[in-house]
C-alpha cells in the first residue's frame, strides 16, 4: 500500500521530480525501486527521515515500535505523519513518536488502479492548510473522505479497507457456479466481473438505491426473485452486515493492544 501511494504522488503535478523519499529494508525491493526515476531510494533512515516535511507511514502495525524507536531522534515538530496502518490510534503514534502532529487513515486495495476511498482524520495540532495538502495526496490514488473521529476510521476498515475482500468472495461464489453449469474458466470470468462493472456503472451513473435496482430486475415469480429469495431465505444480508461489523470491531480491539 506504501508503493501504491507512492506510485500516485509521484506521478501527480504536486510533487516535483526527484522529490518523493522511500525508504525500505529489504534489499531486492530498494534494488526494484532504484529503476524508478520518480524515486530517491534509501536504506538509511538518516539520510531521508530529518529532510522530509511529511512522512508516510506504511508498515504493519506489528513493526510499528521498533520504527518508532528508530525514529524518535531524527525528527522535527514541522513534521506531519500519515498512518496508513490499521488499528493504531493517533493518540498512540503521537505518545510514541513524541509528535503532534498526525493524521491517520484507512486506505484500501482498489488504490493500486486509482479507485482506492481513503477515510481520513486529524489530531487537533494539524492545520488546516496541511490538512488540505494531506488530502490532495490521498486524492492521487482515488478519493477521500474526511471523518471527524477515530471511530469513523475504524467504522471505514470494515466497510471500504476490508471491503474488496468481500466483493471478491461473492465473484469468487458466482466464478465457482458459471464454472459449475459448465462455463469455460475465460467465460465464467467474463460473465462475472462484467455484471458487477454494469452493475455499478447503473448505481453510480443514478440517483436508484440498491433496492431500487432489484426491483428493476426481479420480477414476481421470475429467476430473478427466486435468486433473492434464496439469498433472504439464508440470511445472507444480515451475514454480510456481520462481517463488515466484524473487521469493525477487530479494527477497534487492534487500537486497544
């Protein structure tokens, strides 16, 4: 997710050439990232962290202390940092980075291919105007959303960070039936990921609900009706409100360890 952002801001106006730090551990990967022009690549924090105005932070939230540790003394109180790990609070980065001045997100998955929705919130040490170029870095993968509280950035990991999980594990259900009434592997893909493209092409372009839409194409005692009645039989609404609620609350309990 680090790279996906990183690819983004560079390839926008808002960033000069030659003007967006990485820095990263694994030596196959800084040797990958040395081909990209758009790049200054490090393997030092002491070269690139006291220069940098401000900071994204994009590790697992497991790797986050010993980071901090290493950052801790080379840092500045102009500095903004953008978490884009789940779970960590603001309060917790601040206390740990002896900072003020954080802004902390939930990016997700579609970012890779510029239709990524980033929520986003701020401490109160963050102006306004930072606040705005915050957000036109964040826009360079897709959109954002600013969020008063925390417990909206959490609210968002099981709505849009975890999200994509859950569309792929009902096109994954649909691929397993086509593939099951005797469709090709080429032909199961088609049919499938081409009915939720037009499927959210037709909500995005109107001002229909969901709902609305199905009783568009349900008829009484169609095929249609007997795929909805099945799904209602099952609970299925209610299991995927279930889901979404459960990344919720894990989000939450990550924020708490």
């Amino acid at each position: 997710m680090g790279l996906t952002y990183a690819e983004g801001m560079a390839s926008s106006p808002l960033i000069s050439k030659n003007k967006l730090r990485i820095y990263d551990t694994d030596p196959k990967k800084i040797k990958t990232l040395r081909k990209d022009s758009r790049f200054m690549v490090y393997n030092n924090l002491e070269d690139c962290l006291p220069k940098a105005d401000m900071v994204f932070i994009a590790v697992k939230p497991y790797h986050s202390d010993d980071l901090f540790q290493q950052m801790i003394p080379m840092l500045n109180d102009g500095q903004i940092f953008v978490s884009l790990m789940a779970g960590v609070t603001i309060e917790t980065i601040q206390s740990k980075l002896e900072a003020k001045k954080v802004v902390r997100t939930m990016p997700n998955l579609p970012a890779q291919v510029g239709k990524g929705v980033t929520s986003y919130t701020e401490s109160k040490e963050v102006s306004k105007i930072e606040l705005i170029m915050v957000r036109n870095l964040l826009d360079t993968t897709g959109t954002s959303i600013h969020v008063d509280t925390e417990k909206f950035i959490d609210a968002s990991t099981g709505i849009s960070g975890s999200g994509p999980a859950y569309v792929f594990y009902f096109m994954q259900s649909m691929l397993e039936a086509a593939l099951k009434m005797g469709f090709s592997d080429y032909d199961s893909k088609v049919l499938v990921s081409n009915t939720f493209e037009g499927a959210i092409e037709l909500f995005n372009q109107s001002d229909l609900s969901p709902e609305n839409w199905i009783d568009r194409v349900a008829s009484k005692g169609g095929t249609t009706q007997a795929a909805i009645d099945s799904m209602e039989d099952n609970n299925v609404k209610e299991r995927i409100k279930d889901a979404a609620y459960a990344a919720f609350n894990r989000a939450v309990e990550l924020g708490k360890a």
